[in-house]
C-alpha cells in the first residue's frame, strides 16, 4: 500500500458493489485500468472531544504539502470547535479512483482536493455533491470573489460542484539579465511581453535571446513529458481560435488548419538555436538555471526551483503567439464527495474550514499558485510578491481541459495526446501528422463508454 500522511488538527461504509468498483476505477483512472496502488487514510476520532469532525483528502505532497498543513493549521486554530483531519494520498490515478470508490460508497471524506479539470469525469455520475452557494456568501465567497473562466469551469449543470483553491497555469520564466541584453525588456527591467507577441517576433526574440547565452534563447522540455506537451498544445490551440467536439460515440472534430498551425510553429520553435531539439524536461530546467537559455516554459509550480537558482527570475503569463490571448491553466480545487448520510453539523463545519483555506490563499501563493479568491490577489501583501504579481492576469485568460469524462489532470487522455506529437515535435513526422495521431486517440476515448 502506497504510503498516506494524515493530521488531525483540533484549535463503516457501505459495501460496494462489483460494478460499482469497477465504475470508480475506470473513472479514477481516466478510462484505462488502474497503474499503481492506492493510498489507504486512517483517520484520528474526534469522539469525546465535543468537536466536529471534517475529514479532507488531497494530493499535495513536498513544498505544497507543508503549506496546505500550515494553512489547515491556521483554519483549525480559528475555528476550535473543529477538528480538521488531514490526509494526504498519492496524486494521479490512484487518487482519483480512490476518491471515486469512496464516493460510491457513499461515506467518502467531507472535501476533497480535486483538479476542475477532472470534474466532467465526476459531477455528472452522482459522485459530488453541489455547493450551496447561500451558504458560501454567508461566509464572504461569492462568484463575483473570482476569474470568471475559474468560476464557470466550476459549475456542472448550472450549480457550483467545485470552490476553487488556485489558478496553476502553464507560464513563461525569464531570466531579466538575459531578456535585457537581447533587448526585450521595459524600462523597469521585466520582459516586455510585445516583444514576443506574435509568432514571428517570438521566433526573433529566441534567437536574439540565443546569440546571448550562446546556445538557445527558449526553454521547453517536451520529451518525456506527455503533460507538456498537452499544456503547450491546447493553449496554442485556444490562443489560434481552434474549438472541439468530444461527443461519445461520435468522431472527434478539431480544427484542423488551427492545429496543424500549432505545430508548425512549435516544429519551428524547436530548431535547435530559438529552443533545443530532442530536450527533456530536467535538461531544460538545468539549462535555464544556468543561464544558457533566456526563457523557459514550464508550470508556476516550477517557481520554488527557479528561484532558488536564479533569485531574480521574472515570469510572465504565457505570451500571445496567435490572435486570442489564453492561458493553459488548471485548478487545485475542493469537492464535496457524495454523502450517503449527510450530516449537517459536519457540513456546515466543512464549509466553515474551506473557505478559511481559500483566504489563507497568500500562504499558498507562495509557492507560486495564483489564489482563486481574488481579494487575497487584491491584498498588498500578494502584490508584493514577485514574480507572482507579473503572471497574475493569466488567471484571466485561462483555459483548460476540454470537458470530457476522460479528460483532466493526471489521466491517460493527457499521456496519449502527448504521444501522438512526439514524432512531429522531433522532425520525423509532418505537422499534420500529430493532428491526424491526435484525433484518433480522440476518438478511441470516444467510443468508450462513460463509466459514471
């Protein structure tokens, strides 16, 4: 069994059925069978206590694992009337389907972490339970608290099934010594995100960005990084107006000419001076953290790392190569699992703890995270942070998975497309080709059945 940590902070279900097993893990798992273990949880009692008990799941581990317990902590300490447990389990598939079987059996955590973008794969099967959105405004959160594109990709059906933590979007990091020399700054020193709007400027500033450093001027590990290439791809694809449709049993339907346009561009940004060709993404983090390249593509998350390297970086939200600015993004937010007996003690305490975490969003945003709550993005204190301040607007602009029940941070859609441009990215198969590789794994995914 893979290893769990729980915290229980003061300041038996059901049977399942064979189905319904089977159910929550091709959901879990994005629709292929289950890699991995799950985590198991056990969780300290509150009995005796004279406290309410909430039990939160998430998936945070490392850095972000100590700022989630720092902030429950916090919650906690405000509300001494609650005992907050919290676990924390292997992310990724083993996750999801844990959280899927929990939930079918209907005595599953009170919140869970989970990614918006894998809401399509559990909201509309019964497994989440909507938010009372009366209940959220007497608490001071409301929609008008955040991004419009946060809060829509939020909603199932016209209700509220996910409160968003954070913006995590796919960004460009810079190092403000190298983008100044190569003459792409503003006047205050940070990359002067005109300058690299466009696909034939942003092809120009990495080659003025590689006469600098002497070997490349952009930064982008695409090998062995199924999840990256997905991220840079559908970013692309938004900002150059493409749409979908995912409609099971149905072909899939992209534009075609929007994404063979992406890789056309993509196979010409990697060309061995503007970005390295056949680059992974450990080599390309080294080789921006020692300055022999000037930008570097990756996820905010990525912060921490980059600063401890380069104390100055600068980042930005991701530039404008196509007509429609948009951002790559995802979202850390929280689920209320589907209760089989609610309990209305424990669910008002629940929405008591989680909205306390979301205005404890500056501790998370140092790790790099854009709050969802805006008035903590509004606070001084936030606009102090750098380079957190400067990629901000991303959230604005932010777009995310396609709504599929397949699709989503950390499944088996993700891997597949990623696969299906490997070829291309390396100059061995045509752009079109990608397209071609792309809308068949689309369409495999497609004639599954959904298992919700």
């Amino acid at each position: 069994m893979a290893a769990s940590r729980t915290r229980s902070w003061a300041g038996s279900s059901g049977g399942l059925s064979r189905r319904d097993l089977l159910r929550a893990a091709l959901v879990g798992a994005g629709g292929v069978a289950l890699g991995g273990t799950l985590a198991g949880c056990a969780t300290p009692s509150a009995a005796g206590s004279g406290k309410t008990e909430v039990m939160i799941w998430d998936l945070f581990s490392g850095g972000d694992g100590a700022l989630m317990q720092e902030m429950v902590g916090a919650v906690a300490a405000a509300n001494p009337d609650i005992a907050v447990d919290s676990t924390t389990l292997e992310w990724g598939a083993p996750y999801y389907t844990k959280l899927a079987m929990t939930s079918s059996g209907g005595r599953p955590p009170e919140a869970a972490v989970m990614h918006v973008s894998r809401l399509a794969g559990y909201a509309p099967g019964g497994l989440l339970e909507p938010f009372d959105l009366d209940a959220l405004a007497d608490l001071g959160v409301t929609e008008a608290d955040f991004a419009p594109a946060v809060w829509e990709k939020a909603q199932f059906d016209g209700q509220l099934y996910a409160l968003p933590l954070d913006t995590h979007p796919y960004i460009m990091f810079n190092n403000p010594a190298i983008v100044q020399e190569a003459g792409l700054a503003t006047p205050d020193g940070k990359l002067d995100l005109d300058a690299v709007a466009g696909a034939d400027r942003f092809l120009d500033a990495g080659r003025a960005m590689a006469e600098v450093t002497g070997e490349t001027g952009v930064g982008w590990g695409y090998q062995r990084d199924t999840a990256g290439c997905w991220r840079m791809f559908w970013g692309l694809y938004s900002q150059n107006g493409g749409g979908y449709e995912l409609t099971p049993g149905r072909p899939a339907e992209l534009d075609v000419e929007a994404a063979t346009e992406v890789f056309e561009f993509l196979q010409a940004m990697v060309d061995g001076t503007v970005a390295a060709k056949n680059q992974d993404g450990n080599a390309a983090s080294g080789r921006f953290m020692t300055a022999r390249t000037g930008t570097m593509f990756a996820g905010e998350w990525d912060l921490p790392m980059f600063r401890d390297a380069l104390p100055d970086v600068g980042a930005t939200q991701f530039p404008a190569i196509f007509d429609t600015p948009a951002n790559y993004a995802d979202s850390h937010s929280f689920v209320l699992p589907r209760q089989a007996y609610p309990d209305p003690a424990k669910r008002e305490a629940t929405y008591r703890v989680l909205a306390g975490l979301l205005k404890e969003g500056l501790t998370w945003a140092s790790a790099g995270h854009i709050p969802a709550y805006q008035p903590v993005v509004e606070e001084p204190a936030y606009q102090e942070l750098s380079p957190q301040r400067d990629y901000a607007p991303a959230a604005e602009i932010a777009v995310f998975d396609p709504d599929a029940w397949f699709t989503g941070g950390g499944s088996d859609f993700q891997t597949r497309m990623g696969d299906a441009m490997t070829d291309t990215l390396a100059g061995k198969a045509p752009a079109r080709t990608a397209v071609t590789r792309m809308l068949s794994e689309m369409d495999r995914f497609l004639s599954q059945p959904n298992p919700a």
